[in-house]
C-alpha cells in the first residue's frame, strides 16, 4: 500500500512540477506555520504554593491553564477559568468554584495593597492558611491589577452575568456582540525541583576567660511565605527579626571588640533558611551539631537559645515559652531582665510570658523555640504576636508598611539591654533598671534597621526562590561577615527516598488572555456571509438591469450632441 | 479564531472574484490565462514601484501623529505605475473593450488579492485571537475589485483615439480619483479619525461612486458612435 503511494508520489513529481508545487507548498504551509502569539492582553502570574511536607501535599497541583474565563456569577463554572477580584473575593466563592469544578481560579490582586480597606485584607490573610491547608487539584493564579486586566475582568463579568433569561434572539446578539476571553499561560506543567538546598548561615562572637563557656544563641529565619511564593515579602515575618539579629551582632561585636567589655559568653547567631516549612534549616543544623560533630558550641554549655520572630510592630513583647523556665537558670535570669528593662524604660510596653506546650502530634511546630527544646535545649521566642496562629506570619499582606522602625529599633534596644544585663551581670552587681547601655555611640541605628527591612522586603524571599546563589543569601552572608567570626553557610537537600519537603517550579508565569468568540458565532458568521455571497450572485448575474438603466440615462445626452 | 473562522473571510475574499470570472463569461473567452498574464504585469509593476520608493522616498522620520503631507502625495503619485501597468495588458490583448477592461482587472486584482491578503488571513484568522479586521480586511477586498474594474475602464477610456473633446476632462478627473483614492482615503481618517468600520463604508461609498460615474461615461462612449 505504501509502496503504490510512493509511486504514485514520483509520478506527480516526475511528471509536472508545478502539480507538486500545488500540492506541497500549503501541505507545508499548513504543517509549519505556528498560531501567532499575538494575545489581547499578556501579564505576569503568580501561582499558588506548591509543596509537599512530610508526605503531605499542599496548595495547588497543577500550573496548565487554556480555558475560557467566567466570573464567580456565571452559572457553569465546569472547566472555566473563574476570575475574581480582592475585593469581591470570599471564601465561599473560591468554595464554589472548585466544587463546580473550574478548571482554574485567577485572583486579582490591586497593584496597591495598603490602599485596600483593612477588613478586606484581615479577611484575605485569614483566608490564606485556609487555601492551603489541603490540597487543590487545579491551578490558581495571583495578578496584578492594571487596566486591561479589569477591562477584561468588567467584560467577563457583563457576559458571565446576563446570560441568564435571555431569549433566544438577544442570546444571539449577545454572542455577536460579547467578547469572551481564551486564558493560556505559557509555561510547562510544575515539576518537584530535586536536590533544592536551602542555606543557612551562622557566625560567633567567642567569650573571652576559660575554656567551657556558656553559649547563647540568637535564632532567626529569613524566608517569607504567603499564599504565593512570588508575592510574599515577608517584611514583618520574619524581615523584622532578621534585621534586629544583624543590630544585635553588629552591637555585641562592638563590646567584644574591647578587652574590657569582652565578657565570658560565646554568642552564636544563627539566621535559618526554610523557617515557614518547619524549621527544616534549624533541625538539619541541630542534628548536624548534636550528633555528627565531636565538638560542637551547642554541644557543652548552652545558656538559652533566644529566637526572634515577628517583632517590627505591636506595643508589646511576649516570651513564648514551651516549658516556663526556673528560678537560678540564665533563662530564667534573661526573663527577669527583659521584665525589667521594659518596666523602666519603656513603661508603656507590656511584657508578658506565654506559655505553651511543645505538641507533637502536630504537623507542624508552633514557633521555632520548640525545634531547640525537642533537643533539650533551654529556648525561647520573643515575638509581638500572642499568638502563633495569627495570619500575619505567614500572609503576602505583610508587607513594608507593616514594619513600623520605631517600634521595632525599640524592641531592639529592650533585648539588647537585657541581654547585655545578662552577659555583664549587672543586676547581681547592683545595675539599676533604667541604666541605658546602649547610648551615644552605641546605640541602635534606626537607619541601619530600617535600611536592612527595606532590602529584605524589596524582594520574595520565600523558601523556593531563595537557592544557594541567591542575592539574598550572599547578601546575608557578607552583612554577618562584617561582625562576626567563622560564618559557616549550611546548605541542607531533602532526603532523596523519603523528601521531608519538595518544593515544585513554575511559580511565575505570563498568562494570554485571547479573545475569543462562541462556536455558535462562527455558524452565525457563515450563515450570514453565505447571504452576502447569495445578493453578490444576483447583483453580477442582473448587472445587464444596471448596465441598461444607465444607457436609459446617458441616451437624452447622446442625443444633444 | 479556528479554521472555520478562516474560512468564513476566505469565501468572503475570494468568492466574489470567482462569481465575477464566472458571470463575465471571461470564462467562455477562455481568458484564464491571460488573467494570469496581467497578474505577472501587476507584480512586475509592483517590484518597479517598490524599487522606485525605495530608492527616492527615505523613511519619514518626523515626529509621530504628524502628518507628513506632501511625502504621502509624492508616494501615491508613484500608483500612476498601476495606470501604466494596466495599459500595457490592455494593449497587449486584442478584443472588445469589456473583453480587455475585465481581463486586466479581473488578473490585477486577483493577483492582489492573492500577494497581499491571502498570508494575514492565514496567519491572523487561524490564530486564537478573534479580531474583526479579518472580516474587515476580506470586505475590503471586495471593494477593491469594484475599484480595480472601474480603473481598467476608465484608464481604457483614457486611452482610446476616438474620445470625444467634451469626455476629456471628467475621465482625467475620475483617473486622478482612481489613482488617489488610498491617499484621501488616508487623509479623511487622519481629519475626523475615523473608526474600522466607519472607514470601510466611506471607502465602499467612494468607490462605488467612482465606479458609477466610470460606468456612466463607459457607457455614453460606448453607445455614442
């Protein structure tokens, strides 16, 4: 059969080359031309988290899109693609779409959030942990609000809501009429990033006077999360904790620097990378330092473990602790300290301890004390929130504005004090509560703060975006390179058999939104083209009628001449 | 949009010219070939008058939304070419006079049609993207075939040794029309910026007037003597 073909094939070209060209040419045409790229409107998108945690799958599933857009209003949402703005968005809504399964949800983010009302955004940020707390089959998009997005959003929404009773004829005109819109993103479907190695870093102060000194650790991570990696700036959570730790490094390296301010405690900080996928990067450093090395800092004498999280905002400090802490123990005398600086010095701020139990039936750890007290380690965590469970810890709201640097260089002087007041001993000596340490030269820089707040929250840095040759971490690295001595960078990879997390590609994309008509529009088309063909037939067949009537006008001039 | 939706403005483009081969009875004259003549002329013509602008007519680099006037009145002078061209088919053919004017344009125009549309359907109308101005554009075509058979006539008339004195000034005037056309045209969007559609009926209006008038005295010559 294949063989006749053939023949037949060398015929036609043997035989007349021009026959060949016939056949060819739109074979090819139609085989290489590619549909051309030029969409109505081209934007940057923003997908939904996409991770999986101890085996556990979260966030959306998938990153393909090509559907038609609807808004929540339409009445068939079954693979649509829903597009809903911040303002109008609800829970319910977002329910809604995915049980009449939408093919995929866009949500339209306005270009400025501190303008949106403040309910809007508690209620957004509140509803975050919800969207991700299971997973969702389909891919959800984050947008950024500009004028042809809401043109587009204002004409999806007119076609989406008047097709209700409508008759048949309006139907039709409104097909002719109506723009719908084809959304296609452009990129391949989200693959896990294997050997993904999330950076930690540390450094020292070393004490001065003895071999076994106490050690005190300060614990911060860096990473950010919010619904969307690539919109979660993470200023307050944890930016602001991140910047006090720099103050702090760049304070103590200053008094150790002087042999009579150089006291007996070695200071460990600690900046940790994947502190929003439990703690990964603190628990990779504590098994590494605790059962893999012979001599280790966190091995002898560790004072307490201080962890800073959250702090840039709030008129109050709360002392998260999972075990309150005895009376005669350096914890307990940082506790007291920190009651009595706030209490002097700044008498409008309250102080209070929580306390909370580790619980390991949980997924995940509450705050990251509790990754140090699993290994016996005396740990706490200073924070504003009273709570772990509030959604600004983990919410693409938090952003700059959230930072107020008063507030945060104040928390900053309070823990500088009292750690200060811990490391000198000064209440045993007779200190008084209001003795300002940190004062003239010494004291905190706001600039210095508020510049280290303003970097960390001009980019993503949510734990997939932040690999090992990232600005971020180099940056990070060369700020404790300045103050401190022997900074190690920690590079941890989830384990290849049994990942304890997998973090999944294509988080940004550029999404089309073509426009598009209705099949039943093409049909109208051709039914009405095929009409015009009809009267274009009768006019050439009757053009003798026209030809005649104009010799019966030009006659009476032919014949004045 | 789909392949129907390309489809739908090629029968639109293309139909119209096939009704009219048909209808003329070129079809009988067996004329086929000598419509394919005159559409080599008009490519021909085309390259000389591409290689002309290329030559004399430097890019114009004023300030954009500025109309630069006299430029675009020297280049449609250049469309004098089409009136050439148009000629030399005629000439070149031997028959009655509706014989030769339906030749030449019937070629002209489908040649055209073919260079100039027939890629931007393919490529636009297929894509995803729906857009009017295929529809558009394949009126559009339409409406040139109407221009180009009253151009042949006219140029047809202008060119005939028998042309009375008194014709003499209204076919010179319809053969200025016919060559700047596309240049009013231009002129009338950029004075009261016109929409796509709007420019489409006042270009089937112009046109169909010229086109009118051009039967008009074609058909006075014809029948005077």
């Amino acid at each position: 059969m294949f063989e006749e073909a053939s023949e037949v094939f060398d015929n036609m070209f043997k035989s007349s080359f021009p026959l060949t060209f016939i056949v060819f040419i739109p074979a090819v045409l139609i085989l290489v031309s590619p549909l051309p790229a030029e969409a109505a409107h081209e934007f940057t998108v923003y997908r939904m988290q996409q991770y999986d945690l101890q085996g556990q799958p979260y966030g959306t599933r998938n990153a393909i899109l090509n559907t038609e857009a609807r808004t929540v209003e339409a009445e068939v949402l079954s693979r649509r693609c829903v597009i809903m703005r911040l303002v109008d968005f609800s829970y319910d809504k977002y329910q809604k779409a995915l049980r009449q399964s939408a093919g995929a949800v866009v949500i339209i983010l306005p270009q400025n959030m501190s303008s949106m009302p403040q309910d809007i955004v508690q209620q957004f940020m509140e509803l975050e942990p919800e969207m991700l707390s299971t997973e969702t089959i389909v891919p959800v998009y984050f947008a950024m609000e500009d004028d042809e997005l809401l043109s587009i959003y204002t004409q999806t929404l007119t076609s989406s809501s008047s097709q209700g009773a409508l008759s048949a004829a309006e139907v039709l005109l409104h097909t002719a009429t109506a723009n719908g819109f084809q959304m296609v993103t452009s990129g391949a479907q989200s693959k896990a990033m294997s050997d993904w190695a999330i950076t930690s870093l540390e450094g020292r102060l070393t004490g001065v006077g003895g071999e076994d000194l106490p050690t005190i650790v300060v614990v911060a991570h860096y990473d950010s999360f919010g619904v969307a990696p690539w919109l979660s700036y993470g200023a307050d959570s944890n930016g602001s904790g991140v910047s006090m730790l720099l103050e702090l490094a760049r304070l103590f390296s200053k008094l150790y620097t002087y042999k009579r301010t150089h006291a007996g405690y070695n200071l460990l900080f600690f900046v940790s990378g994947g502190g929003k996928f439990n703690y990964q990067g603190t628990k990779r450093w504590l098994e590494d330092n605790l059962d893999h090395t012979d001599s280790s800092l966190l091995q002898d004498n560790v004072a307490f473990v201080l962890c800073l999280d959250t702090l840039g905002n709030g008129d109050a400090l709360h002392l998260h602790v999972s075990k309150p802490p005895k009376e005669g123990t350096p914890q307990y005398a940082l506790l007291k300290e920190l009651e009595t600086v706030a209490a002097s010095q700044y008498p409008g701020m309250k102080f209070s301890m929580v306390h909370k139990k580790i619980n390991l039936a949980d997924d995940m750890l509450a705050w990251e004390h509790e990754r140090f007290g699993i290994r016996r380690l005396p740990a706490f965590t200073l924070s504003h929130l009273p709570s772990h469970r509030l959604a600004q810890r983990s919410s693409i709201m938090d952003v700059r504005p959230h930072v107020d640097i008063e507030k945060l260089s104040r928390n900053t002087k309070v823990v500088a004090e009292a750690l200060a007041r811990v490391i000198y001993n000064l209440t045993e000596k007779g200190a008084s509560g209001d003795l300002h340490i940190f004062t003239e030269q010494m004291q905190v820089q706001e600039e210095h703060l508020s510049a280290m707040v303003d970097w960390l929250s001009a980019q993503p840095r949510a734990a997939q975006l932040v690999d090992k040759d990232s600005s971020v971490v180099s940056t990070l690295e060369y700020h404790v390179g300045r103050y401190l001595k022997d900074v190690k960078k920690h590079y941890i990879k989830a384990d290849k058999r049994d990942p304890e997390f997998v973090f999944y590609d294509q988080l940004k994309q550029t999404m089309n939104a073509y426009r598009v008509k209705p099949a039943i529009f093409d049909l109208l088309l051709a039914v009405c083209i095929a009409a015009y063909l009809g009267a274009m037939y009768f006019a050439i067949q009757n053009f003798g009628m026209l030809y005649s009537i104009a010799r019966r006008v030009t006659q009476p001039k032919v014949k004045a001449h | 949009m789909t392949l129907f939706h390309f489809g739908n403005c090629f029968a639109l483009a293309y139909f119209p010219y096939f009704i009219t081969y048909k209808c003329s009875g070129l079809s009988e004259y067996n004329a086929f070939w000598k419509c394919v003549q005159a559409g080599a002329t008009y490519l021909f013509v085309q390259l000389c008058k591409m290689l002309f602008l290329a030559t004399f007519f430097p890019t114009w680099e004023g300030g954009a939304g500025v109309y630069d006037f006299v430029g675009e009145f020297m280049k449609a002078t250049v469309d004098l070419a089409d009136l050439l061209g148009l000629h030399l088919v005629m000439s070149r053919n031997a028959g009655k006079g509706e014989y030769k004017i339906m030749v030449a344009a019937m070629g002209w125009a489908t040649a055209e049609l073919v260079m100039s549309r027939c890629l931007p359907l393919w490529v636009g109308a297929r894509g995803i993207e729906f857009d009017w101005k295929y529809i558009q554009m394949s009126f559009d075509s339409n409406i040139s075939l109407v221009h180009y058979i009253a151009m042949a006539a006219v140029v047809w008339m202008f060119t005939r040794y028998d042309l009375p004195k008194s014709f003499r000034l209204p076919v010179t005037v319809l053969l200025a029309l016919c060559v700047y056309k596309s240049f009013l045209m231009e002129l009338f969007i950029h004075a009261f910026v016109l929409g796509s559609w709007t420019v489409l009926l006042v270009k089937a209006v112009l046109t169909g007037a010229i086109s009118l008038c051009s039967l008009l005295l074609f058909v006075s010559l014809v029948h005077s003597n």
